[in-house]
C-alpha cells in the first residue's frame, strides 16, 4: 500500500466544476427549446375534463383561446362566483366572443384564416349552457373549427 | 521565466451561476402542458334553409342524450356510459341488418347519387374508396348529441370521448385492414378515404330547452 502514499499528498484534490455550466446550458437549451411563454395571466379556475381520443393542436399560432371557469378568489368579489369568459387578459361576456374572433384574424395572414382553431378550455363545473352560447357566437363568427381541450387520459 | 510557461485559467464557475439563472427563469416561465383536445367543426349557421330537405328516418337517427342530472340517456332509455361506445358501433355498423338499426346504402350507390347531384368532387372521393375497399356497404346513421343547459361540461366531455372512440376505433380497424397502418400513420388522403366510409356523423342539435332543464 505504501506504493499510492508516495505519490499522493495528504490533499483531497478539488473536483473540477468546468463542466458545470455545460451541464446547466444543456439544461437551459433544453427549457429554451420547449418553451411556449404564457401568453395570459388567467384569472379564473380551469381545471379541465380528462379525455382519452384527443388530437395535438397543430400550429399554436393559429390557435385562439377562451378560457371559461370560476372567477379566482381574489376576483371573487368583483365578478362573483358563477363561470365567466376570459379572451385575452380580461373577463368578458358572450357578446364580446365574436369582436375577439375578429380581432384575433386581423392579427393572422389572410391565407391563415381558413386553419384557425378556436380551443376551448372550460372548466370541467361549468354548465353546458354557457358552452352553447358560446359555440352559437362562433358559428355566427363563422370560425367553424373549435377544439375542446382536455387533460390526457391514459386508458 | 519557467513559472509563465503556463497561461493562467480563466476562472469559469460563475458562469454556471448565469446560466442557472436563466434556466431558472426558463423553468419558471415554462408550460410545458402540450395542448391537445377533442377537435370538432361546428355546423355553419344557415339562413335560407332548403326547405324540401328529406326527413331523416327515426331508425337512422342515435339519439344520445345527457340531461341537468348528468344522466345518459339513450334512444329515451338510460344506460350507463361504459356501454355506449358498444352501442354506437353497433348502430354504425348495423351487423345484421336490423330493422331498428339504420339504414345501409352500397357506396356505388352513393357515388350515383353524388353524380346526380353534380357533386363530382365528392363523386370521385367515393371512387377512390371503392378502389381500395372494395364496394362496401356504408351507413346513412347519424348520432345526434343533445344535452341541457345546466348539464355538466364534464359530463358533456365524456360523452364526446367516448363516441370519438366507438368512431376512432373503426377507422382505426378499416386501415388496418386496407393499409396495415394505425389511422395516425396514413397520409391525409388515406384518412379521408376512410372517412368516406366511416364519417364522423355526430351532430349536436341546436340548442333547445331537453330534459326539464330551466
């Protein structure tokens, strides 16, 4: 044993840290790259129904969003507690689906328009009452292609 | 001087530090939930409608219905969901020939009846189908999905899911059998062909005031 005790100092040697960083850029690449920022701060509670036959959303920027659920706690009091409509950054009412719709295809290439989604995400408590009015406000919009998102269920 | 020989490192551990930051920043920011969902097209809404529009037969028509209490009712009968999937298919497919289960009408036929109505594009679609399935008889059955106001979207969901997959699955056994692929592996053309003869016939009723709902 007295073989490794000539070499070695009494020293622990340092364990190199180079290549920590790579590691973490690796890691950052990775969240970079799989990364879509939230677009909306959303004020309302969605917690969406499980489905099993669901379908990817294709081109997320031709995607439009109406979120419907219970206002958050600390909205309660402004806007009560029964299911509201969320386009973009505000509560609105079903009346204001069709200007959203519009103004969501002002923001698109012509050549788009024919492609775009309008995805669904509602709370799973909402009542299908609310869901209709909307669905009628789309088809009045003639934007035809909807998608009810849903969480994925693993049969 | 024989110390210089060697260039002095630079000293790198804070660039883990910045990049820390960024990932967490990155993580932080991240959703990384794949958005995915039931896809359907709404009916357009149409203001003249024709008015001699043929009636549908009562046999050809599924009715499914959830009212205000989530309950499922089929053909005015209750019946638990786990059963419904089975219950489309073998209204779709009609196996023998019942007389309460839709109709069926060979898709030559249906090829004739496009021509008659100069509908060419369609005419040729069907066409094709027949080229690759073979001159198969198809269904003229439509599911029609009613529900309530105050029916749970939860409930309304489940539903949806379980008869995209009584459709779903058909699809998936005609590729199968014509193409020895799942449906997500044909190219596009390939699944409208099998669509031709397996076509997604759910249609949600206007909304009405069903089930004694207020």
């Amino acid at each position: 044993m007295s073989k490794f005790k000539k070499k070695g100092s009494n020293e622990l040697p340092a364990i190199s840290t180079a290549s920590l960083p790579d590691i973490v850029f690796m890691l950052l690449f990775f969240f970079m790259a799989a990364t879509t920022m939230r677009e909306v701060t959303l004020k309302i509670i969605v917690r969406m129904p499980e489905a099993s036959e669901v379908k990817k959303l294709e081109k997320k920027s031709l995607v439009s969003y109406i979120y419907v659920g219970k206002p958050n706690k600390q909205y309660e009091k402004k806007f009560g507690s029964e299911p509201r409509i969320q386009l973009n950054d505000a509560l609105k009412d079903i009346p204001d689906i069709g200007q959203y719709i519009a103004s969501e295809r002002e923001k698109r290439d012509e050549a788009d328009i024919p492609f775009m989604t309008t995805a669904l995400k509602v709370d799973g408590d909402t009542k299908m009452g609310i869901i209709t009015d909307i669905k009628q406000e789309l088809r009045k919009s003639n934007a035809l292609k909807i998608n009810y998102s849903t969480r994925k269920l693993i049969r | 001087m024989p110390n210089n020989r060697k260039v002095p490192e630079i000293n790198s551990t804070s660039t883990a530090d910045i990049a820390f930051m960024l990932l967490i920043f990155f993580i932080v920011s991240t959703t990384m939930s794949i958005d995915a969902g039931i896809t359907r097209k709404l009916p357009p809404i149409e203001e003249d409608k024709p008015q001699d529009q043929p009636e549908v037969k009562e046999r050809n028509v599924f009715i499914v219905l959830i009212n205000r209490n989530n309950d499922l009712f089929v053909e005015n009968g209750p019946m638990d969901i786990s059963e419904l999937k089975e219950k489309t298919q073998e209204f779709i497919l009609n196996p023998n020939d019942a007389e309460n289960l839709p109709e069926k009408i060979l898709l030559s036929k249906k090829r004739d009846q496009a021509l008659q109505k100069k509908e060419n594009a369609k005419a040729k679609e069907i066409q094709k189908a027949i080229d690759i399935f073979g001159d198969r008889y198809v269904t003229k059955g439509v599911v029609s999905l009613q529900n309530d106001m105050s029916t749970k979207y939860e409930a309304y969901i489940k539903v949806q899911d379980e008869l995209m997959r009584a459709f779903n699955e058909l699809q998936n056994q005609l590729a199968k059998e014509a193409f020895g692929k799942e449906m997500d592996e044909l190219t596009e053309e390939e699944q409208d062909l099998v669509k031709v003869v397996f076509p997604l016939a759910i249609s949600e009723a206007e909304p009405a005031k069903v089930g004694g709902g207020k």
